[in-house]
C-alpha cells in the first residue's frame, strides 16, 4: 500500500510540474501558436519520446551516476542552456505572421513547421532541460521502490507519459482555434518576443545552474 501511494505521490508531483511554466510548455505554445494544432501536437511527441529517456535511466540506475558526475551534469546543463538561448535569439528575431484572413482562420501558411523539426524541438527542449533532469533524479528514482514489480513500473511510466502527451497536445488545440490565432496573428511579433526573451532568460538561469 505504501509504495501505491508513493507513486500516487510522484504522479500527483508530476502534473503539477507539466502545468507549471517552463521550457517544454513555452516550446508547445510556441509552436501551436506560430505554426499550427499540428506543430504542437509533434512538439508535445518529442517531449513524451524525452520523457521515456528520463524514466528510462532511472529505473535502470543510471539516474544515480548523472547525478554524481559533474562532467555529465554540466554536459547537459550546457547544451540545454545553448539551446534554449538559440531559440529564444531566434524568436527574438521574428518579424511575426501575416494578417491575411485565409491564415489567421487556419493555420499560418506562410509559417511552416515540418513535423520533424517540431518533434526535435520537443525533444531537445526536454531531454536536455536540466531542470527536468533533476526532477526525475530528485524524486522518480528516490520514490520508485526498487522492489516494485517492472510491470508496475512500467505502467506507472506510460501513464506519466500518457498524461504529458495528452495535456501539451490539449493545449496544442485550445491555440488553435480561430480566436486565439487572430489574437497572435495581431500580436504575433511582440508574442515571439516575450517567448524569445524567456527562452533567453531560462537558458542563462540554466548556464548558472548547480548540481
């Protein structure tokens, strides 16, 4: 009984930290918002893919070797800040969308993002956000009981990552409805600008981040 509601625990712990602003919720409205429904939803994939590499090394014990090796933690910890900067210098530069009513009632045409490349920025966001790092290695490997069946464990696992495709992939659809793609339409140019400087700002919160 202890260890079911060590899990309801996690599980609880881990929709509160997928609602919570950061990285990988920026990167989906982003994407939903300046692209299309469709963007988000393989924006909220390459997070789920992520979070399967997460759950994975914890529960292979791995988890405990990230988090006591400073040349893995700073490897990750660099390359999530400098890809976090690249986007957010990138958003920083937008020009914003077209007004065109054709686009703003759809998806934005002339604003295309490639199911690939929106998958590999949910992936990268993810896998290499340290804070998510340390989220898994802070509480999923302390609170996973070893002993625990792997059945259980593995359940438990594609829950989490049920619930964080489905909840990036809702909030993928809400911004894509005609009224809130008019609104970003109108405002698209300063919008990508406060995600830019965010992205900025997290990326140097995270270039600065100690084990």
């Amino acid at each position: 009984m202890d260890q079911i509601l060590g899990l309801l625990l996690v599980y609880a712990v881990f929709i509160g930290a997928l609602a919570s602003p950061g990285p990988d919720l920026l990167i989906t409205m982003r994407n939903a918002l300046g692209y299309s429904a469709r963007a988000g939803v393989f924006t909220a994939l390459g997070i789920a893919v992520a979070l399967i590499i997460h759950m994975s090394y914890c529960v292979a014990g791995i988890g405990l070797v990230i988090s006591q090796s400073i040349i893995l933690f700073n490897l990750i910890k660099w390359l999530g800040a400098a890809y976090l900067i690249y986007i957010g210098v990138h958003a920083l530069r937008s020009k914003g969308a077209s007004l065109k009513a054709e686009e703003i009632t759809g998806d934005l045409k002339t604003k295309v993002k490639t199911d690939k490349a929106a998958f590999i920025s949910g992936f990268i966001t993810n896998l290499f956000n340290p804070k998510a790092t340390m989220f898994f290695l802070a509480l999923f490997s302390q609170m996973i009981d070893p002993a625990l069946p792997l059945s259980i464990t593995v359940a438990f696992c594609a829950a989490c990552i049920v619930t964080a495709f489905t909840w990036f992939s809702a909030v993928s659809f809400v911004l894509s409805v005609p009224v809130a793609r008019r609104g970003y339409a109108r405002a698209s140019k300063w919008i990508d600008r406060v995600f830019g400087a965010f992205f900025v700002a997290l990326g140097v919160k995270l270039a600065f981040a100690k084990a």
